[in-house]
C-alpha cells in the first residue's frame, strides 16, 4: 500500500513538533495536525510564560533585599496587564516560530481535530469550516499532551485551573488554590511575589508529596514565612458563590472566602475522542496510552509519546521520547539508549527553587535500598545581610547507597537550585559517589560549593 505521508503526528507540542520536524530532516514525508496552538502546554499554558510570571515576582520583592545592601527603592507595584500582555506576546512569538520551524522543515501542517479512523487512516475536521480529510500514513504518532483536571467537588467550575492564569483581566486581591504539587506551590508563590493574599489548601499531611520530604517542609516553612497561609490535611468539599467572590466550606474547618479559586490537582492525558478504541489502542483508567519500550501502542503502526502516556509528564522527557523515536524509524547505527527515569532531573520554580534528581529517602526506603542520607542547611551569603534570612535557608541532601557509596538522589531547595543542579544531573548520570563531590574543588563563596562540602569530616 502506497501511503500520503511516512509518519503522522497528532499533536504539536514540545515531542510532537522535534519529532515531526527531525524526521523531515531526515527525508521522510511529514505531516503534523493540531488543533490548537503551536507549541503544546509548555509554551502556552505551561513551562515558559509560567517561568516569566516567576521571574516578574521575584523583581517584584527584589526591593527587601536590595534594602538590606543600602540600595533604596519604594516598594514596588506590579502593572498586571502590561506583564500579561507581555508575557502573552513572547507566547505569541514563540508559537509563529514552532510553526515556522516546521515549514522551513517541509512538513505539512493540518490545523484542525485528529480522529483514528484505521490503524492507518487520519481523518481531520477543520474547526471552522466543519470539512473533514482523510490523510493515510504508514506510521501515526500521538503526542496530544495532557489537560487540567478538577475533581468531583460541588462548584468546581467557578475554580481556574492553570490555563487562565496567563489570561486573567485582573490579578485577584485574596486566593484560595487547591493542591500540593508543582502548580500549586509554583502559583502560590508567584501570586504572592506579585502582592496577592494566598492560601493554599491541601489534602495530603505534606506538600510536594512526590518529593523527598525534606523539601516539602523546608518550602512549607518558607512560603508560611512569606505570609503564604499553608493548610495541609485539609479538604474542600464546597465552593460557592458569594457576592464578587467565592466561600469555600472545608471538613472540619472554618469557612474561608475569597475572590477566585485556582485547582491545581494534576493532569489527565488528552486522549477522549481520537478514535483509540475503534482501532484498538489501549489505554489505562486514567486515559494514558499503553505503550511498550519502543512507545509503539497494541496498535503496530500507532506509537505515542509525551503527557499523554503519562510517564514522566516533563518537556524534556518528551524531547527524549521523541529523539528515540527518531532513531527508532530511521534505524540509526547509533541508537539512542532507554530514558532511566529514575535518573531524571526536576525543579520547582517555587520561591525558594527546588530541583531533584534520583530516589527520595521514602522512595529508596520503599525499593529496600541500604542508605545513609547528609543533610545541610546554609544560608547563601546573598541573604546573610536580609533580616528575614529565614525564608532564605538553603538545603541540600543526598541520599547515598551504603554498600557502595554512590549516590542515588540529589535534592536542593534554595537560591539557583535548579541552575546548579543541572550540571550536577551529568555527574549523577555517570554514577558518582561521595568520594567524588569530596574530590571535587569547591567554587568560592558560591552555594554550589556546599554540595562539594556536604558531610566532610
Ligand atoms: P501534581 O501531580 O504535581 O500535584 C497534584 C496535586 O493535587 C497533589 O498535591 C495531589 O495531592 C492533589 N490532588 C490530586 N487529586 C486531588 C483531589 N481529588 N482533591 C484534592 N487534591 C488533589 O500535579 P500538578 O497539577 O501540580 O501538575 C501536573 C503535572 O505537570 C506535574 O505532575 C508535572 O508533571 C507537570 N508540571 C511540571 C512543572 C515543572 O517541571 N516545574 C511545573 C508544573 C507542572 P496528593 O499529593 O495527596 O496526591
């Protein structure tokens, strides 16, 4: 059978677009199909206008530091709209260059709604027009990301979720943001940076409760230092609508109100009504596509990568899906080798920043690995003239085999964390023990150094 296209991509988001752009390079006939914008959750809705929106918060608190060295400067005001508009035009920018970066690569793009129709038919309705058009191709990637999910609790729908953030016509004075993971303590943090009142509501006893626990509390403690009202062990069972703003009703506990309510309780993959079932892709129940080794699905011809087989639901990591897969199609000598997940390394753009890589003490418990952990506490000489130096404590821990000395997890929460620990992610990958951060020369005075010094006697 003679097809349109080698490989159809359904998604173009950070995997779907390397994918589909590397395998053009390479010759192949390309075609990608997207129904919303360009660029996936992590330029739009996600990674990078949520990183600018942390870096406009902490300018916005740069003044109390910058007291404490003599440089005076009024508190400052946050414009809102000018830092939205902003950060909205540098997505926009972005978007026109993932989309660029296709043509110039000569793959044919489909703006419009993907529906599996054969293990090798696509079938593409245009939004607008309501016009349907059958694409066949020998392989199909699905790369369609995942979306917020909000949990079954009465008046849900009046809570955001992190897509409108980036959007909102103006920044609330009081709100209240459901969860304990990554978006939750990376919102509560920015909104707080840009003078929002914020209390963050959580089920579980800790936040960040995929993390090592250390972390968790460390940042607990900082964010309550910042005014951040923290209330673990909590559950909100109502929201309702009252006058201009909301009351939430928790078990066991005074009401709270508010002007606006952010859910932040993890992401669903984004796999309804593509045609999976009628073709024979299995998924779990959380709608994740099943995959082997090769991300090739029960489905011969399908493959799928990214958020929407829940793996490790990272940009990175779907670059890396999609790099294998690569290799994979056009059976590169050089075969790019299984990701180690647990050898990937992750940050928290909270304030302060966390990055981990490797096992947490609980994770390495649980897998009865034999461990000696060293902790430090430090504050970075930047803050040792700021009389709130509190909020600005540093911690850093590893967690070591004690058969032989190597290290399995790497967790840091403080000033830079996720910078420094990106070049010590290399290191880890290559199997280092303790002996080799003791061998290592520290760079003085900096915070990276602490690691180099961690538990020498
Ligand atoms: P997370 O999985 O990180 O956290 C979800 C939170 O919601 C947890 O605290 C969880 O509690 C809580 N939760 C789940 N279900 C309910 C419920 N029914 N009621 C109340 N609370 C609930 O998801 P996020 O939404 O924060 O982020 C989604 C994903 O996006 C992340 O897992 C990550 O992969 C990615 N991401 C990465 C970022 C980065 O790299 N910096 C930044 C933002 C997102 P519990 O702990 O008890 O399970």
């Amino acid at each position: 059978m003679t097809y349109d296209y080698d490989l159809y991509v359904i998604g173009a988001g950070s995997g779907g677009v390397r994918l589909a752009r590397k395998m053009a390079h390479k010759g192949m006939r390309v075609a990608i199909a997207e129904q919303d914008a360009f660029g996936g959750t992590c330029v739009n809705k996600g990674c990078v206008p949520k990183k600018l929106l942390s870096y406009a918060s902490i300018e916005a608190s740069r003044h109390i530091v910058a007291q404490s060295y003599g440089v005076c400067s009024e508190s400052p005001r946050v414009a809102w709209e000018t830092l939205r508009d902003a950060v909205n035009k540098e997505v926009q920018r972005l978007n026109g260059l993932y989309r660029q970066l296709l043509i110039t690569h000569s793959v044919d793009i489909h703006q419009g709604h993907a529906h599996l129709t054969s293990p090798h038919h696509v079938r593409i309705t245009q939004q607008q027009e309501q016009q349907q058009t059958t694409y066949t191709s020998k392989h199909i990637v699905i790369a369609t990301g995942s979306f917020p999910y909000k949990p079954p609790i009465d008046g849900i729908d009046h809570a955001y979720t992190s897509d409108d953030m980036f959007t909102l016509p103006t920044l609330p004075q009081r709100i209240a943001i459901i969860g304990g993971g990554y978006i939750a303590v990376e919102f509560a943090c920015i909104l707080c940076g840009l003078g929002v009142d914020v209390v963050l509501i959580h089920r579980g006893p800790r936040i960040l409760s995929a993390f090592d626990e250390a972390l968790g509390t460390a940042l607990s403690h900082a964010m309550r230092l910042k005014s951040i009202d923290v209330l673990c062990s909590s559950s909100v069972t109502q929201i309702k609508k009252q006058g201009k703003g909301y009351q939430l009703k928790r078990i066991h506990a005074p009401d709270t109100h508010v002007d606006a309510v952010l859910c932040a309780t993890g992401r669903l993959p984004l796999t309804q009504d593509l045609g999976l079932e009628d073709v024979g892709v299995r998924t779990n129940d959380k709608g994740a596509i099943l995959v082997n080794d090769m991300y090739q699905s029960a489905v011969p011809s399908i493959y799928a990568i990214g958020d929407c087989i829940d793996h490790m639901n990272l940009t990175p990591v779907a670059i890396a899906q999609a790099e294998r897969l690569v290799s994979h199609f056009t059976q590169s000598a050089q075969q790019s080798n299984a990701i180690d997940y647990d050898a990937i390394p992750t940050a928290v753009f909270s304030t302060p920043p966390i990055a981990t890589i490797g096992l947490s003490e609980q994770q390495a418990h649980a897998r009865q690995k034999p461990i000696r952990t060293c902790t430090q506490r430090y504050t970075p000489l930047k803050y040792s003239l700021t009389a709130k130096s509190d909020v600005h404590t540093s911690l850093i821990k590893a967690i070591i085999n004690s058969d032989d000395h190597n290290i399995i997890g790497l967790h840091m929460i403080g000033l830079d964390a996720p910078e420094i620990m990106q070049g010590f992610a290399v290191a880890f990958r290559m199997g280092m023990t303790l002996n080799d951060l003791h061998r290592t020369i520290g760079i003085h005075p900096t915070s990276a150094e602490e690691w180099v010094t961690l538990d020498k006697p």
